[in-house]
C-alpha cells in the first residue's frame, strides 16, 4: 500500500530514511534490514512500526521547540494549576439523583463518572455520604443498611460538568514522552490537573496523570488514545490519594 502511494523512489527513501532507522532503534533492533525480518516473522507488528514512524515524523517536524525533561514538564503542568480554581459547575441541577439536598462527595478511591453505576456509603459519625462505583472495592465493606440507591441525574450530566480521574501510564523512559503524552491529550481537549514522573535506571518510566473528564465514554477514548502511542507499555485507571 505504501508503495502504491508513494511510488518505488519515495519507498526506498522512507526505508532509508533517518526516521525509519530510528523506528528501528526503537523496536531494539539494529537497521532497517533487521525491521522488515521482524515485520516478516511477526517481532513487530505492521501496527508497531507506523505508529512510531508517526511518532518520529513529529517530532522531526517539532525539532525546533526547546526540550525539556519529563520532569520539568511536570514541574510546569504543576505550577501553572497551582492557583487555578476548581472547574465550576455550569447550571443548578445536582448531578446524583437520590440524595434530596444531602452532602455528598465523589469517592476518590473509584473517581466514578457518568455512565457507571454508582452507590452512595453513609459515613459513621458526621462524615455526610460518599458516592462510590458499584464496583469499588470499598462497597462490599459497607454494610448494607449504609447504603443507598442512587443515580446520575441526566439533565446534569448534559451540562458537561468535569470530574478528576487518576491515571497511571508506564511508558518507555525518554526525553519528552510526558510531553508528548500532554500534547495528545491537549488535541483532544482534555484538561491535566497534575502530572508527576518516576523513573528508574533501566526501568520503564511511570506517569501519573490526573485529567478531568465528563463521563465514562470520554475516559475510554481517552485511554485508548494514549494507549495507541508508541512508547506506551501500559495504561490504568487509579484511587485518587
């Protein structure tokens, strides 16, 4: 197909091309000879490699920019949310149905979101009500006469309000892979709230990732746009601490 479209000159340039040495390099392997041997007994996937040669051509395309350390990046992602207010809830409907005016807060343990079921956990002593995800592992601790049915409400969940979710992402340990990460995200118009990296020598790198989204729909796409990027090795969702 690649040939087809760019013809047998423009192919032979792209496989000996710099970017695709790099695409190499990248899958382990030596040259671009080693690449296609892969591709021929199944190493790597046709997949694999297009998505890091898509990877390489931006960031050919973004060489000018000044790089930074996943570290600074975060630093920066930190400072710039420092003073921001939390998102304002647009309109007056509450978006849980069920708790006629009660205080309640979103379990950080399980960050629901629109489109899952949910349960509200009454707190011993004056801690109000906690809405969890049915799944949460906390629910089956609480007993049952502590808990309480409730919905989303659907007029709210239109109005676009954003909860946080915490993200964990283990990822190949290279300058500007957070940045990269952050970039995609932006495209997407998907606000971080907080970024922090973890590396260690000879070790993937892990980054947590704390993004604000409106419902269950958006956090599927949204994992499985990171987790099409080719130095992603891994995505979940997590507690927020």
């Amino acid at each position: 197909m690649l040939e087809r479209e760019l013809g047998r000159d423009g192919f032979d340039a792209l496989l000996n091309g710099e970017a695709m040495a790099k695409v190499a390099k990248r899958c382990n392997l030596i040259g671009t000879d080693d690449l296609l041997a892969a591709l021929g007994f199944g190493g790597v996937t046709l997949q694999q490699v297009i998505n890091r040669l898509r990877e390489e051509i931006r960031l050919a395309s973004e060489a000018a920019a000044p790089v930074l350390t996943n570290e600074q990046v975060a630093a920066n992602l930190t400072t710039s949310h420092a003073d921001q207010p939390a998102p304002v809830d647009p309109g007056g409907a509450s978006p849980i149905l069920g708790l006629e005016g009660l205080d309640y807060r979103l379990g950080g343990c399980c960050s629901p979101l629109p489109g899952e079921g949910i349960v509200g956990a009454v707190a011993l002593g004056n801690h109000g009500i906690t809405i969890h995800r049915q799944d949460c592992a906390n629910v089956a601790q609480v007993p049952v006469e502590r808990r309480l049915p409730v919905d989303w409400n659907p007029v709210a969940t239109t109005q676009q309000r954003r909860y946080p979710v915490q993200l964990r992402i283990e990822v190949l340990d290279r300058v500007g892979v957070l940045k990269d990460i952050l970039t995609r995200l932006s495209d997407h118009r998907i606000n971080v709230s907080d970024a922090r990296v973890r590396t260690s020598a000879g070790k993937p790198a892990r980054i947590d990732l704390r993004v604000e989204l409106n419902s269950a729909t958006q956090l599927s796409s949204t994992m499985n746009q990171i987790r099409s990027m080719a130095d992603v090795l891994d995505i979940c969702r997590t507690g927020i601490g």
